[in-house]
C-alpha cells in the first residue's frame, strides 16, 4: 500500500471502499453528505488522519474515523488498517431497522403476476371442478 501525506476526499472515500466508484463520492460530498465536523466538505478538499468523516446513509449517519491515507484502491481485507467505524449504536440500530423494514416490502411472491408454480396450483384447483 502506497501511502501518501495529502489525499483530496473523494479519493481517500473510494479507496477505502466506502463507495463503488470515485464520482459516486464526489457527488456525495458535493450533495452536502459527507462531513467533517461541522462542516459539508466538497471533494477537493484533504483529508488528515485522526479525522472523524460522518457519511449520510439514507436514514442513518456513518462515523469513520481516518487511521491512514492512501490514494490507491485496496482489498476488502486492508480497510481496517486505514479506517475505524466508530458509529454510534443508535445509528447502527436506525440503519438496521430500515434494513428490516424495506425486507418487510420486498416480500416475494403474492403480489402481482403468478408465478409458473402458481399458476400449476390453480389449474390443478380448477381442473378438478
């Protein structure tokens, strides 16, 4: 892992995987999600270790705090050396109970169009009449 003394956010955001792509956290930290203590931060802006970034999640808030920087991309495996999830329990129960929630909708089958196994099941219902 290449370390480096200045990385602008957006990078540091997408090499720690807390996004899928660069323009993902760039058009976060420009739609005022991401922050650092007070304050929206654009995607320019250079992260500092021991930095706490607070990352708007839909119904929830993420708390990270920067351990290391780095500009390249890494595994999965790595992110704990360069990043500490220091979240508050009361955002990671929100972030759960929304979890359940949108669960609770997605539920498969019963709504709308058959499936091919229900419509077996019916025909052999009214087949029989």
């Amino acid at each position: 892992m290449e370390l480096t003394e200045k990385v602008r956010i957006d990078k540091w955001l997408w090499a720690v995987r807390l996004f899928k792509t660069r323009s993902l956290a760039a058009e976060s930290c420009d739609k005022g999600r991401v922050r650092i203590g007070d304050l929206s931060v654009k995607p320019s802006r250079n992260v500092k270790v021991g930095e706490v970034v607070v990352l708007h999640r839909g119904p929830w808030y993420q708390h990270v705090k920067v351990l290391q920087i780095t500009e390249k991309r890494m595994g999965a495996a790595y992110v704990k050396d360069f990043l500490e999830d220091i979240t508050p329990l009361a955002e990671v129960e929100k972030n759960r109970l929304h979890q359940l929630a949108q669960a609770a909708w997605n539920i498969k089958g019963g709504v709308g169009r058959p499936t091919k196994k229900n419509r077996r099941e019916i025909d052999g219902f009214t087949s029989d009449w």
